[in-house]
C-alpha cells in the first residue's frame, strides 16, 4: 500500500451546509434551517414531499440566497446559474444530529 500524503490530495472547496427541523412554537410553523460558516436561512416546511427533499429545498435555499447576494455584490456579469454556491450537492441524514443533514458539493 503506498503512502498518500496530505499534498497528494485534491483540494477540496467549498462549505458544508448542515440542516435541521425546527418543530413547531407558539408563534411560527414547522421550518427547516439550513446553516454554514458563510450564513444560514431558515425556510418553512415544504409539505408535500418526503423529509430528505424537504431537507435538500432548504439547502438549495441556501445556496440561492448566496448567489443572489454575490450577484448583488458584483453585477450582472455574476450570473447565479454560473456561481459556484449552485454546484450540485449530496446529502444524507447526520447520526449525531437526529433531526438533520449534512449537504455536501458533489464535486
């Protein structure tokens, strides 16, 4: 077995963005939050679809607001269909966050 080093490696970029059911209060509905180190947002839940896809809206959410603020930020040529927040992601359900998932950028 050869040795890999952490040079060796292909750079990964990108922010993983967690999500989690926010149950219903007094005051507000069921939501899902969906958070990373750049910013977070919180949706209303999307009923009608199962609780990964309800889980994968907030995420890609998530990822809209930060195009749209790119593009806000510097201009038309910024298109959001080309920003890097709206790469394709993968996720799953996190064992330690019971009421959650961890996206990631499938590439």
């Amino acid at each position: 077995m050869t040795e890999t080093k952490v040079k060796d490696l292909p750079a990964i970029t990108g922010q993983a963005i967690q999500t989690v059911y926010l149950p219903v209060t007094e005051t507000k509905g069921e939501r899902i939050k969906a958070s990373c180190e750049r910013g977070q947002i919180t949706v209303d839940y999307p009923y009608g679809v199962s609780v990964s896809e309800a889980h994968a809206y907030a995420c890609r959410a998530l990822q809209v607001k930060f195009a749209e603020e790119d593009r806000a930020e510097h201009g038309e040529k910024c298109t959001i269909e080309g920003n890097a927040w709206m790469r394709r992601m993968i996720g799953g359900s996190c064992p330690a966050n019971k009421r959650g998932y961890i996206f990631v950028f499938a590439s």
